[in-house]
C-alpha cells in the first residue's frame, strides 16, 4: 500500500489493485528490483510464523521472493503466487516454488496452508476476492498478514525527486500528490484492510502492527533502488536519467549518504473456526 505502496507516485492504497498495468511493471528490471529493494523486520516475520498453526505459507505477489526467502530461512515451506512470470523465475532462480497467476483467480487444487502473507503486494488484490481466496485456502486459525512499508527519505530529497518528476511527466495523475508520504494516510490504509477482513466475516481477532526502524543509503544504493519504484518503471531512459540526476545532486549536497526513515505496517487476522 503506500506501503504502502509500492512507492512514489502511485494510486491510493485502497485504489491500487485497478491499476494492473503499473502492478505488473515492477519485473522490468527483476535482478534490481531484488537486490535494491529492502527486507522486513526480522521481529515481524517471528511474530507471523508464533501466530500461526504450522509452518506452510503461501506468498501473495511474491515478486522476486524477498519476503518469501525470509520466510523460507525461518524454516516454513512457502509457495509463492506472482501475476508476473519475469518475477517468478527471477524467484525459482532463488530456489523458491512460485506459480504465475493473479492471486484472485489462481487455483489452489485443494491445497492449505498456515499462514497468507501479503507482503508489499495486497494494495494491488482486489480487497474482496483477495480475502475470500485467502480465507478458502487458510487452515483453521490460520493467519493472514498484509505488511508492507512507508518510507520517509528526508525533505531534501524528496522534494528534489518531486519536481524533477513534474518536469518529466506533466501530465502524470500523480503530481498533485505531497513530495512526501503521510504515515497516517497508509496507517488508515491498513485499518481499512483489517475492516474489509472483518466484513468477510471469515477471520476474527484483526490487529495493527507497527515497527519503525531506518536504514542510511549512499547516493548510488538509492538511485539503484529508484527506477524500482511505481511510476518510474514505466518512464522512458531520457526522463529516468533527469529524475535520477536531479536526486543524485541531492544527495550529493548532503555529503552523499542520507538516512531513510522506515515504518513497516501490517494488518493481520486469523481465519474464524468454521465450526
């Protein structure tokens, strides 16, 4: 979602999944995509896998297997289901099982698993099917989790990257949104993934997580992870080139290195007993 979503310049969290196109613009670059993109807490992939009756998870938009392989080196077995088959083999390369489907119309063939994740990837499921194909295929107390996270690059930065993509991209729907994120619009995001889930009425006992932490990045390790990111990967190299030049000043003027403030959010339920 902002986080939520998959970053700058991206539709609302709760508006992302009719955007299929962007969605399925991220395997342009997998190899990048993977080596630049950050992991997840450590203390949240631990409190999944003690929430959860088993060890068999199944990854919702699994991309390049960054969460899934986290999942995987805490000693589940995990599936991955990935809409882009770029993403999948880049994943199978990683020695992940991954099938290519939309989460929504993919079929389990009978299979169960313990836990659902969602990891930066539920924003772009259709709220309503994407909870009812997780509840069928969740075990009794069986838990879901959509996590996923907001970045916050310090102003100095992030305005630089806003007016470098309005000069590139005028006509972008995008422009009007703020230089940098608000916490509270994905934290709102995520109180309304744990309402929808309630609405199914087949999970119960929602919850908020939260965990802030930060990571530094040189100029270098940000402009790699940049052209990651929704509304970059589908810019033409010309417009690409400004928008990292001007970004690349930007941290150039700060000594080059800045420190990136992160909060990972998630919304997590367990599935209702059926009985």
């Amino acid at each position: 979602m902002p986080i939520l979503p998959r970053e700058q310049s991206e539709p609302s969290p709760s508006e992302s999944h009719k955007a299929r196109r962007m969605a399925e613009s991220f395997g342009v670059d997998a190899q990048r995509y993977d080596q630049a993109r950050p992991g997840y807490p450590d203390a949240l992939v631990a409190r999944i896998i003690a929430g959860s009756p088993g060890p068999d998870v199944l990854d919702v938009g699994c991309g390049t297997g960054i969460a899934a392989r986290q999942f995987q080196a805490a000693g589940c077995a995990v599936l991955g289901v990935e809409p882009d088959a770029r993403m999948a083999d880049f994943a199978r390369s990683r020695g992940l099982q991954v099938e290519v489907a939309a989460f929504e119309s993919w079929q389990p063939a009978g299979r169960m698993f313990d836990a659902v994740i969602a990891a930066q990837s539920w924003h772009w499921v259709d709220p309503v099917a994407g909870a009812g194909q997780a509840a069928r295929v969740l075990r009794p107390r069986g838990r879901l989790a959509i996590f996923g996270h907001v970045y916050e690059p310090p102003a100095e930065v992030a305005e630089p990257f806003a007016a470098a993509y309005r000069r590139v991209a005028p006509d972008s729907p995008f422009n009007d949104q703020p230089a940098r994120r608000l916490l509270d619009l994905y934290q709102a995001a995520y109180v309304k993934f744990a309402d929808q889930l309630c609405e199914t009425e087949q999970f119960n006992d929602p919850e908020q997580w939260r965990f802030d932490w930060e990571r530094s990045y040189t100029r270098d390790q940000w402009l790699d992870l940049l052209p990651t990111t929704g509304g970059l990967t589908r810019l033409r190299p010309d417009q690409l080139a400004e928008i990292l030049d001007a970004v690349g000043s930007a941290i150039d003027s700060l000594g080059g290195r800045f420190t990136m403030n992160y909060t990972t959010l998630a919304a997590t339920a367990v599935r209702a007993d059926p009985s």
